[in-house]
C-alpha cells in the first residue's frame, strides 16, 4: 500500500513540476539569488513535501544551512532562516503575513489566533489572553496554585507510589501528557470542568484521540489537491479513525466549555474559576463578536491551546526525565537544590533555582518541543553559540558570563 502511495505522488509530483516548468520557470526573480537546498527548490515544494512525509525535513534543512548559510532557498517562494539579526528578528518584526497553510488548522471552521493569516486579528486576539497566560500572573495565581496541588498530590503522586511498589514499565510520555492535559484544561476550564487522565481509564482512552486526530495533518495541509485525488481514484490516504478522532476531541472541548459557561453562571459553585475561558469570554464580548459566532469562536480557540499547551510540554518533560535517568549525578544535585526550598516553596523560589532552570533550558535547546519544521531546531544548534551543540550539557547554562548568556538565550 505504502509503495503505491509513493508511486502515486511521485507521478503527480512529476506532472505538476513538469507543467510548472513549462509555463512558469523560476518566476521568483527576488529569491534567485539566495542559494538553493535542492536543485527542484526554484520550481516545486514537493520535494520538501515528500521529506516531511518521510521525517527527514529537520535533518535534510540543517544540512543545507550548514553547507549552504543561515538563508536558503526551499521552495518557489519559500526560505529557511536560522539567523537572528537580518533573520527571524526581521520577519517576526516586520508585520509579515501569514501564508495559506495556517488556514488548515481550523477548528469547528473557526480560525484560532494560530491560524489567523493577518497581522491585525492576530495580535487582537493574543492580547485577549496575554494577562492570564503572562508568567506574573501564572505564579501569583491561587487558582492555579489549587490546581496544581490537587493534580499532583492527589492524582500524580498516589500513581506513582503505585509504580515504584509493583516495578512495572510505564510509559511515561502518555502520563506526562495526560498530566499536562489535567492541568492545562483544569486552568483553562476550572478544575471540576478539566479533564482527568490521569486517574480516570475511560478518560484516558480519549488521550489516544489528540494523538490519531492530529496523524493526518499531513496529507491535509501539505497535499490537499493529491488528497482528493487520490481519493477519486478510490486510494485512502488518510487513516481509517483519524476524522471520528477529531470529532471527539471537538466533542471534549465543547463540552469542557459548556461545563465552564455554566459555573460562570453559578456563583454558588464550589468549582475552582475557569480562568482562561472566563477571560476569554469577556474579551470577545467587549470586542462585540456576534452572539451566534461567541461560543464557537471560544471552544475553536480552547481546542488549538489544548492541543499544543500538554503535547509540547509533554515532549519536554519526557526528554528531561530521559537525560536526568542517564545522569544520575545530576539527579541527585537536583533533588539537593529542591530541598533547599522547604515543604511550600512559592512559583518565584521554584523559578530561580539555577540547576534546574539549566536542565529546562538545555532540554528546550536540544529537544525543542515546537510543532511543524521551525527553524528552531537548526538554531539550537548553532556551534558558535553552543559548542557541540548535539550535547546535552546543562551546565553550559550555568558556566555563561552575562554576555553569552544573552547570546543563548535568543
């Protein structure tokens, strides 16, 4: 099935260059003079298609910067920065508008802020939400203080004792996720609104849900056109499961969202405040969005915040918890400086811990838990910013001088 699949992109691919050739050429005259990462780069973007399809984009890009410069050329019109100055601080400061691809990530056909193409809504829409995701009020909040407590000690914790007495694998980027996902929704929703993975079977098969929905965004943003087409001709695709999986995930967040409209309504509540929906709410109200459109645009933008705030951080905390088990001695100086901070350390103590924000640091450098092909992953391995980048080395954190250490941290 796979052979023929691949059989049949190349095909198309092969046509739809061919005719891209014939009656266009390479009509991206600015770009022409920046250096190419392949000889089809100036005439398609499906040879980069096919690496992502293949999980080799990340490898074969940074390859090409370091052959090729900070700035190549990927596609008719499209390039690959790894370079600050001149680079990533001139496009995400230069008002440049978003391309077509975001439209894909549309939830319930509402565009989430990360899939606004224009600067304008962009920017009206983060400000909506920049109080109550800022870090000041994250560790000053009560809520969330609430929240964290009862995820960890009352579900995590008991899990894990449970663990280390029966000695059995675990999968620990399932529960780190399913963690995340318990705190992130207990915070956006409020805590009898949120999900509860980690202790609830039931609720934890859904997890798998995120996981299998999200499988086919590939043949859905990348290769739309062969998508169909291949559907035509009676070729699937797309996964058996993946739309009724994203059903469920719509399901979830929709009625996460009625639970928490509902406690906004009732005062008498004993359910913790659903902080981000809440905030959310009102902004959309002041900014007088149309009643028929309130609660869709809400859940459509609550569903895209869940989905990257506990797959992200999951990926974080597994490559962590990976490196830290193949440094013991590390291990072991952590747990040093967190006793250091007593039984009821507050989020600012727990924030300027220097071991552990150079574990967290180090881990985000290597393993950088971003969705999609950013340039973050060549960027974190600039040698002359960090000296065999391909090491996790926390302590470069701590040994930098005020200088480099600004240097890194761009």
């Amino acid at each position: 099935m796979l052979s023929l699949i691949a059989l049949f992109m190349v095909i198309i691919s092969t046509f739809l260059l061919f005719l891209r050739y014939l009656f266009s050429g390479d009509s991206s005259s600015l770009l022409s003079a920046i250096p190419t990462s392949h000889f089809l780069a100036p005439y398609t973007r499906y040879w980069l298609v096919w690496l992502k399809g293949t999980g080799c984009e990340h490898r074969v890009r940074h390859a090409a910067h370091a052959r090729l410069g900070p700035i190549v050329r990927i596609g008719p019109n499209e390039i690959s920065v790894t370079c600050i100055e001149n680079g990533v601080q001139t496009i995400y400061g230069g008002s440049f508008e978003k391309a077509a691809w975001y439209l894909n990530f549309q939830n319930y056909g509402q565009p989430s802020m990360f899939a606004m193409g224009h600067n304008k809504p962009h920017s009206e829409r983060k400000c909506m939400l920049t109080h109550v995701c800022s870090k000041s009020y994250i560790q000053n909040s009560p809520e969330l203080n609430e929240i964290i407590h009862h995820v960890l000690s009352e579900r995590l914790l008991p899990k894990m004792r449970t663990w280390a007495k029966n000695g059995v694998p675990i999968n620990v980027h399932e529960e780190n996720k399913a963690c995340i996902m318990d705190l992130t929704t207990a915070y956006f929703f409020g805590l009898g609104n949120g999900t509860n993975f980690v202790q609830d079977p039931a609720q934890t098969a859904l997890l798998k849900n995120f996981e299998l929905g999200m499988s086919g965004l590939f043949w859905i943003a990348e290769v739309p056109g062969i998508t169909k087409l291949a559907g035509i001709f009676g070729i699937k695709l797309i996964a058996d499961g993946v739309f009724q999986s994203y059903q469920l995930m719509e399901d979830l967040c929709t009625n996460m969202c009625k639970s928490a409209k509902s406690n906004l309504s009732n005062e008498s509540t004993n359910k913790a405040h659903p902080t981000v929906y809440a905030q959310l709410r009102s902004k959309l109200e002041e900014a007088k969005i149309p009643s028929e459109l309130l609660d869709v645009t809400i859940v459509a933008e609550m569903l895209d915040h869940i989905q990257a705030g506990h797959e992200g951080t999951g990926i974080t905390l597994t490559f962590l918890m990976c490196e830290l088990s193949r440094n013991p001695t590390l291990m072991v100086q952590l747990r040093e400086e967190l006793a250091t901070l007593g039984t009821s350390p507050s989020a600012q103590s727990i924030d300027n811990l220097p071991l552990l924000d150079a574990l967290l640091m180090e881990t985000m450098r290597l393993y950088p838990g971003s969705f999609g092909p950013a340039s973050v992953y060549s960027l974190h391995r600039n040698p002359k910013v960090f000296p065999d980048p391909e090491e996790w080395r926390p302590e470069r954190w701590i040994e930098a001088s005020g200088e480099k250490k600004k240097e890194m941290m761009k």
